[in-house]
C-alpha cells in the first residue's frame, strides 16, 4: 500500500501565522479600548448588570477567554487520543483510514499544558489569587475574617493551589505521554509491519482509557466545575467530557472531509462519512441527554445552593446569559438532530462540513456559557477580545494539527486492519 504524504504548502502556514498575529492585534485592540473606557466598558453585547460584584477589568476578561479557549481546544486535543485508544481496544477496522487525523490532534496537548500552568498559576504569583478561581482568595479560609466561606473553606483539602497544580501536571503529562506512546507505536509499525506494534498499541490503548476515566471527570471538576465553588452537580464530569468528545467529533469529520476534498485520504468513501456522520448525530444527542438529566435533576430538586447555577444563566444578570443557552440548545442540539437526521444527509461532504463547523462553534458557546457567569458575571460580551482570543488559540491549534497530519503517512500503510477499512462498507 503507497504511503500518502501530507504536504502543507507555504501560504497555509503562513495564513496560520496570519490568523495568530491577527488575532494578537484585535486582542490587544480589544484590551487598549476597555482600558480607554475603564472597567465598566461593555460592548454592543455585554450590558452592566447591577450584581453588587466590582465591574469586570480587562484583565479578568482576558484571563477568562484564555482559559475558555485553552479548555476548549485541549478537549478537542484529548478526544483524539481518546478515540485511538477505543477503536483499538474495540478491534475496530473501519477507522484505520482517519487514525491518523486522531493522532494529530493530540500535538496541541503540550502547548495547552504551558498555557493551562501559566494562566493559573501567573496571576497566583503576582497578585497572590487567581480571579477566575474565587477559592484561591486566602481570606476565604481565615476562620475568624471578614470574608470568611465556611462552604469553600471545607473543600479546602481538595482546592488548594499546591494540590490543584499537581494534579494540572498530572493531567497533562499522563495525557502526553499516552498520546506519545501511541503515536511512537503507530510510527514503528509503519517502518517495520508484523502485529507487534498493534498488540502493543491494545495494550497501552488498555491502560490509557483506565487514566482518562478518571483524568476527565477530575479535571473537568478542576478547571470548569471549581469556578462556581459554591455548585454541585454529580454529572458535570460527564457533561464535559460529551462537549469535548462531540467537538473532537466534528473537527476530525471536518478534517477528513477536507483532506479528501484536496486530494487526500484518496481511499475514505462514502462509508466512512457515513460512520463519522452517526458519530456526530449520536453524540449530539448523547450530549442533549446529559444537559437535560442535570437540568431536569436539579430543577426537579429545587435545593437554592443548586438551582443558583441555571438561575445565573437563566434570567440572571438582566437576562444577559438566557439567549446564549437558548442558542446553545439549538445550534448543538435541534440544528444537528434535523440535519443529519438522514442516511443521505450523513453521506454528503457539503451537509457533513456545515453541521460540523456549527457544532465546533457550538460547543465553544456551550463552554463559554461554562466559564462567563461565574468569573466574569453580567459583565461578560462578544468584542475584540473574545475575537483576537479565539483567532489566536485556532491558528496555534492548526499549526500544532498539522504538524502532527505531517510527520508521518496519511494511510497507516502497515496497519492490520488497513484491507477492511479500505473495503468498508455500510
């Protein structure tokens, strides 16, 4: 079977360097005119709401559109791993014609472990808390002070600097080192054929998907959970991680499609977009099913220190959030569910790629609704800095992307299954 090489011309890469840079501009743009206008500065979107809460600096707004993005694109980054490791432990054959768009995303994994360090830990250093993380305020814990929080104060064992940043580390470097493992294998087997590298690749595809079970939950409770201190909810780990895993979804689908359509992945057919399709189609619901349990358990409970949470998003701070979850439910749910709904419509590029680039769009939204009310509050908005923000963090992840699409053969050409995928059919 003849190796496919992936050959990224010049003005690809440059048009990533482009949206990098063009992304820093907006964003300081963006940082200089809320700076001009001071604190209260909102933009056509983002109106004040009196919460009794300081107005929102510009620091804290770039903060927050650090950690979304960060959070965000690490997701799609894990899922790729993720889904290698289940489609070897499933013995999967249908799959070996798009592993290597899975390997490939897992190359922004180290960049989003600097990032995730710095941006918790800088603000920590320099002004002695992190103002997305309300428990990392000192004053919280001193039992006879003014600002005293006896409900943060006794999770004080699980929330705490030291131990919230070993476990950050832990995430990542589990995480790369599985995501290397693999890769390292997929490579040898590549260069050298026999089942040796496959058998191996089971094996730690075994022994990773045992980390990520609890790596997922765990730092989805860490990074988006910890935010609303004072919130709950049994099913958050796994509301998280059906964001993710449906977004890893749709840029791999997008991918394909797009390699394909410029003369790559010459072997993937209808068949394999069909698959990639069902995916899609499933977990959007899957998604839609985790959202409303936890919706529906809490509404249905009533308990004020749980229902605070869709209260925020829901009417709270003039109604500033309630269309956002709205959209949300649409573009993520209602959109894909009617779309997709058809085997034609699972089959055919142009409605695969607009259901998946409203779905990565989507789900971006589903997190920024996650992360905004409870760092940023009503104070939240759509301008410059979200913009420059979200452009930065695409082109640092499409250049990672590609890198990892490069390095090695499109096609697994070794593979032990490459005969079955290259005959799939539905």
């Amino acid at each position: 079977m003849a190796e496919e090489r992936l050959i990224i011309p010049k003005k690809i890469s440059n048009r990533f360097l482009m949206m990098i840079g063009l992304g820093l501009v907006l964003l300081v743009a963006g940082i200089v005119l809320m700076m001009i206008a001071g604190p209260a500065h909102h933009d056509a979107h983002g109106a004040a709401a009196a919460t009794g809460h300081h107005a929102t600096t510009w620091y804290e707004r770039f903060l927050a559109n650090l950690w979304l993005n960060n959070v965000y694109f690490t997701g799609i980054a894990i899922v790729g791993v993720f889904f290698t490791a289940v489609q070897y432990v499933a013995y999967a054959g249908w799959s070996v014609l798009i592993k290597r768009v899975l390997e490939g995303l897992g190359y922004y994994l180290p960049v989003g472990g600097v990032i995730m360090l710095l941006v918790f830990l800088l603000p920590i250093i320099f002004t002695g808390h992190n103002p997305l993380f309300h428990w990392t305020d000192h004053s919280l814990y001193e039992i006879d002070g003014p600002n005293y929080d006896p409900i943060i104060a006794g999770k004080s064992g699980f929330l705490n600097i030291p131990f919230y940043t070993i476990r950050l580390v832990l995430y990542f470097a589990s995480w790369i080192f599985f995501a290397w493992w693999l890769r390292k294998q997929s490579v040898a087997e590549d260069l050298n054929g026999g089942l040796t590298f496959y058998d191996k690749s089971i094996r730690i595809s075994a022994m990773f998907l045992v980390v990520f079970g609890v790596t997922s939950s765990l730092s989805a409770w860490d990074w988006v959970l910890s935010i609303d201190t004072h919130w709950f909810s049994t099913m958050f780990g796994w509301y998280v991680f059906a964001s993710w895993f449906i977004t890893g979804l749709a840029a791999t689908t997008l991918t394909v499609i797009i390699l394909k359509q410029n003369g790559y992945l010459k072997m993937v057919n209808a068949n394999h977009l069909h698959d990639l399709g069902k995916f899609t189609f499933a977990f959007s619901i899957f998604w839609t099913y985790i959202w409303f349990s936890q919706f529906m358990l809490i509404w249905y409970a009533n308990m004020p220190e749980e229902v605070t949470y869709f209260r925020e998003r829901m009417g709270g701070y003039e109604d500033h959030y309630t269309w956002i979850l709205f959209t949300n439910l649409f573009v993520n749910f209602v959109f894909p569910f009617l779309v997709l709904m058809t085997r034609d419509a699972k089959r055919q590029m142009i409605m695969l790629k607009l259901v998946c680039v409203v779905v990565l769009f989507g789900h971006w939204l589903d997190f920024y609704l996650m992360i905004m009310p409870g760092t940023l509050r009503g104070d939240s908005g759509f301008g410059l800095i979200e913009l420059g923000t979200a452009l930065t963090f695409l082109g640092i992840f499409l250049n990672r992307f590609t890198k990892g699409l490069t390095e090695a053969s499109l096609v697994p050409v070794n593979h032990p299954f490459l005969e079955e995928s290259i005959h799939h059919h539905v």
